[in-house]
C-alpha cells in the first residue's frame, strides 16, 4: 500500500519537482487531502454509516495521485483540449481534480 510519503514522492517525480525540493510539499500534500477526502465521499455517496477517516482503496492508489497531478496542473495548460486567445475561452480534458476522480472511481452501490 502506498502512503503519502511515496504518494508525494510519486507527484514530486511526475511534476518534474527534485525530490528534495520541499517548496511544494504543503501544496501538494493539500491536494492529496482534498483528493483523498473526494475519492472516500464520491465512493461512499450511499452510504450514511461511510468511513469518516477512510484510507484511498489500494486499487485507486494511481487514480489519487493522477487527480493531484491534474488539479495542480490546471494552474498552467495541461489537459487543455482548446484555447482561444482574443475571446479567452479555454477548455479543458478534465474540468477538475474532482471530475477526474468521478470519471475514475466506481460508486459502491447498497442492494
């Protein structure tokens, strides 16, 4: 299972920040807390009795990292589909870090 060490690890590589740059660590671990927190309640919408302090499933490990890695890279144009410069509209793969995670994680459903 991965932690947010090698989860911060992970994101420090992906966004070409040097590991012992610990400039962005706050943000990013910010991010992580704000994915993790949308992964558990978007899973859990059906459940009253969801886990409170719940960790990412191990199997959405990867998806938790990469919606990090699209919310911050909003801030410059990655996932960026068009752009038009005058009228200033711009577009985008992914509207957010959390419709990412929605597109990605599977609700659990209660029979």
């Amino acid at each position: 299972m991965m932690n947010c060490a090698g989860k911060l690890k992970m994101l420090k590589s992906l966004l070409g920040i040097e590991a012992s740059d610990s400039t962005h660590d706050d943000q990013l671990k910010y991010y992580l807390d704000m994915a993790r927190e949308e992964i558990i309640n978007w899973r859990y919408v059906n459940y009253a009795d969801a886990p409170a302090e719940a960790e990412v499933p191990q199997k959405y490990n990867v998806i938790h990292v990469d919606a990090v890695v699209a919310g911050y890279n909003l801030q410059g144009g990655e996932n960026e589909l068009k752009h038009v410069e005058n009228g200033i509209t711009r577009e985008f793969n992914y509207a957010s870090m959390v419709d990412y995670i929605h597109a990605h994680v599977k609700q659990l459903v209660r029979a």
